[in-house]
C-alpha cells in the first residue's frame, strides 16, 4: 500500500495517526500579535501544524471590477476578490517571526504558496511541507514549482474531477514530489454535511495509491472524526480565536476548545479503529465468568430427571454452556444436586 513519510516529527500515511492541521488562513485580522497567538493556541489545543497562506491581493489577481471579479452569494457575497484578497492575506514582512514561533513551541508551520514567487520566498524558511490550495489543483506550473521543491506536498481537491486530481498528483511527481497526500475537499465555505462525501476518501486511496485525508469547511467536528474512521491520516480544518471576532472565515472556523475536541476525538478514533480480531480483550475476561450457564433451580434428587422446571439458562457462567441445555433435558442426575449448584457433565447419567 502507500508508504509513509515525515512531515517534521509526524510519520503521514495509511494507518497512520491523523495529523491535524490548525488552517489560520486570514483569521489574524491584519494583526501579527493575534497571527502569534493563534500558534500558540493551536499548539495548546493539540493541532500539529498550523497552516499560513502565502499571497498578496496582486499575487492573486489585479483590482477590476469587471464580470467574475466580484464574488457572488456565500460568506463573501459582494467583495471583489482584490479586497477580499487584501483583507486577508498574511503580511510577507510577519512569516519570519511566526515560523520561528512555530519552531521555538515545536509546532510544525507552513503554508499556501498561491504562486511561484510565494514558493521562493517560502524556501527561505526551509518548511516542513507545502499546501496546495483547492482553486490551484488546475494551476500546472505551480505545481510543477512546488513539486521540484522536494518537500512532502499536501494536495487539496475541492472542485475538482478525478481526471484533474490525476493530472495535479502526476504532475507534482513528475517534477520530483515524493511525498504526497490527497485531501478530499468540498470548496463550500461552510460546506454542508450532506456535502461532504467522505466515502470519497477511501476511494480516493484505492485509485491514487496515495495516503489521502479531508479539508473540511463544515460547522463542528462530526465530519472530520467519520473521516477519521475512513482512513483519512490527515485532517485540516480552519480556526479562530473566537467567531464573534469576525474574519474572512470566521463563520466555518473552530474555537480552541472545539479544536482541542477535534485533535482529541480524531486519536480517539484511530486508537479505537484497532485490528479485525475475535479474541476476548483483557478488559472482557473479568466479566466472563457472568455469561449465561445451565444452573441447578431446584434441589434435585439422585436419579431425578431434569426438566425445564429444575435446570435453567441463568448468570452466571460456571456451569455448562447453554448449547448443551436441550441434550440434557429429560436425562437423570447422578447424584443429588442442590438448588444454585452450576450443572456439569459428571453430575448427569
């Protein structure tokens, strides 16, 4: 199956524990002391990276307000993207100062590079991995630029068909990217839970032979913890200090608390998947011996027969296992039995 590989101190792969991914994205609200302490929060609630997003509003398309350059419906309803793009990218001047932060509370940080400048300036951090966004699954020369990196790359897949998704991974190895993860992802900002498909992730692992896990924009952590079960090994979901804060995506992002719920919900999960097995678990065996047996329910005199009136199925379970009951039905009893006594085989003619 797929082979594994290390993003900073984490081994990412099928059956691997999952690796959460605390998305900053532009939750910062334009201040660098807030951008540090949602790091420290991500690292206090557990998450085992925390993700940035490398642009500027000129990185990421020109300000124009013709058709298409104003957003339409969902949270973002009547921005232009040049604003949209301004309010929330992270200043370039902040990376140094929040990656080293990152390394001094021991947190993996990297990031969204949106074009090939981003990933030159991005190497100067030597990061631990690069995320692809979903809107650039169909960007070729970016992925091409990021995949001659070397680095393990996190691909997103929001929108786009399996055909696209194909072309992106081959694209990213083809270039020299050999470590690979394929996030299953519905770009609806929030997306629904009926949306949210995540039988898709095993099929995805089946066709690519790639590890593969979710990008959720859904409200709550129900999702991402089913993903989990499903065998997703990495989960990257957006967070904020608090929603009330407001943000660009501060309406689908989780609160400390629900991201620490998420980090600890997702182990839970795995560590509860185990192996396919029969055997009685150690916490069981105490509690065997309270399984049904055949019990004597009235005293029974040597040579008696014994009826459905004097032997009964009943807790607990030293005596002889019901499927013997109907067998020893209408024999006698060899010596006498008391009432309360567990049958045994020497105790019938």
């Amino acid at each position: 199956m797929n082979k594994t590989f290390n993003i900073g101190e984490r081994t990412i792969g099928a059956g691997c524990a999952p690796y959460v991914i605390a998305e900053m994205s532009g939750n910062h609200n334009g201040d660098i002391n807030r951008a540090l302490e949602l790091i420290r929060v991500a690292k206090k609630s557990g998450a085992h990276a925390v993700k940035l997003q490398t642009y500027t509003a000129d990185t990421m398309t020109i300000d124009h307000d013709g058709e298409g350059f104003r957003i339409e419906g969902g949270v973002w309803d009547g921005r232009s993207l040049y604003e949209l793009y301004q309010e929330a990218h992270t200043p370039w001047s902040w990376h140094e100062e929040l990656f080293a932060l990152g390394r001094q509370i021991g947190i993996d940080v990297f990031s969204t590079p949106f074009d090939e400048s981003a990933v030159d300036f991005l190497e100067k951090f030597d990061p631990p991995a690069y995320k692809l966004a979903s809107f650039e699954v169909i960007d070729t020369p970016l992925l091409e630029k990021i995949g001659a990196t070397g680095r393990p790359v996190i691909l997103s897949t929001g929108m786009a068909t399996f055909a696209e998704i194909e072309q992106a991974a081959s694209a990213l190895q083809v270039s020299g990217a050999e470590a690979i993860v394929v996030l299953h992802c519905v770009s609806g900002y929030p997306t629904t839970v009926a949306d949210s498909n995540i039988r898709t992730i095993p099929d995805l692992a089946d066709r690519l032979n790639l590890p593969v896990g979710l990008s959720d924009h859904t409200l709550g952590t129900a999702v991402a913890v089913g993903a989990v079960a499903l065998g997703a090994c990495v989960i990257e979901k957006h967070f904020t200090l608090r929603r009330e804060d407001g943000g660009p995506d501060a309406a689908f992002s989780l609160e400390p608390a629900e991201l620490a719920e998420l980090v600890q919900n997702t182990a839970d999960v795995y560590t509860a998947l185990g192996t396919a097995g029969y055997d009685m678990k150690a916490s069981e065996r105490a509690l065997a011996q309270y399984r049904r047996s055949i019990y004597v329910v009235a005293d029974i005199a040597a040579g008696e027969t014994l009826t459905e009136k004097n032997i009964r199925r009943i807790r607990p379970g030293l005596g002889l296992a019901p499927q013997h009951y109907r067998s020893v039905l209408g024999k006698n009893a060899k010596r006498k039995l008391a009432r309360g006594k567990p049958l045994r085989l020497e105790d019938i003619e």
